[in-house]
C-alpha cells in the first residue's frame, strides 16, 4: 500500500509500483494469448525447490458500505480487495478493484497507534 498526498507519495516510489503493477498486466495478456512462461522469462529466472502455496495477510479496508455497485445495500458491512493506495488525510483510499471515499474511521483503526 502506498500512501499518498503532498509529503508522502515520491515519484520514485509511485513510478516503481506502477512499472511492476503493468508488467504483471503484460505478462497475464502473454499467458491469456497462449504465450508460454519460458518465451517471457528472463534466462536468469531464480528456481524456487521444495516450494509450497502459502498465504500472507495484505492491507485492506473493512467498514459499512453504501453505494457499492456490487454490494447492494446501506451499511453493509464489507471487506474490499487489496489495499494499494490512501491518502494521507484518509478520505480516499484506492484498492485493487475501485476508489472509496472514506468516511468516519472506526474507534480502533490502527493505522497510527
């Protein structure tokens, strides 16, 4: 997650992610094309052995819901996707599938404690 605003984005951070974030875009076209992993990847690809599916925790928001254009409904409590931008004043957050405009935190947000 990336927090943004006038003190805390730097081009460099916000150029970095971006650059990653469509080079995955690219390479799920190749692969959706048919394109093989082997035509993509670099000769140097690191081999990863005794290698296992694991999960890890990502930040995301949870909160009451209005006028979510998947989740009907007033209030509804929802969970969203990945994280991957806010504001530093906390009234905007973007995750990985829409913008938010953020209300009231709750009493406990744990962002700054």
């Amino acid at each position: 997650m990336l927090l943004f605003g006038r003190e805390t984005l730097t081009d460099e951070m916000f150029t970095f992610q971006t650059a990653r974030l469509l080079a995955l875009a690219d390479d799920m076209e190749r692969v959706r094309r048919g394109v093989p992993p082997e035509a993509m990847a670099d000769e140097e690809a690191p081999i990863l052995d005794r290698w296992i599916l694991a999960q890890r925790a990502v930040p995301c928001l949870a909160g009451l819901s209005t006028g979510h254009p998947l989740l009907f409904g007033e209030g509804r409590l929802i969970g969203t996707s990945d994280l991957w931008l806010l504001s530093e004043d906390r009234t905007w957050a973007r995750t990985l599938s829409r913008w938010y405009r953020l209300g009231r935190p709750a009493e406990q947000a744990g962002l700054d404690s």
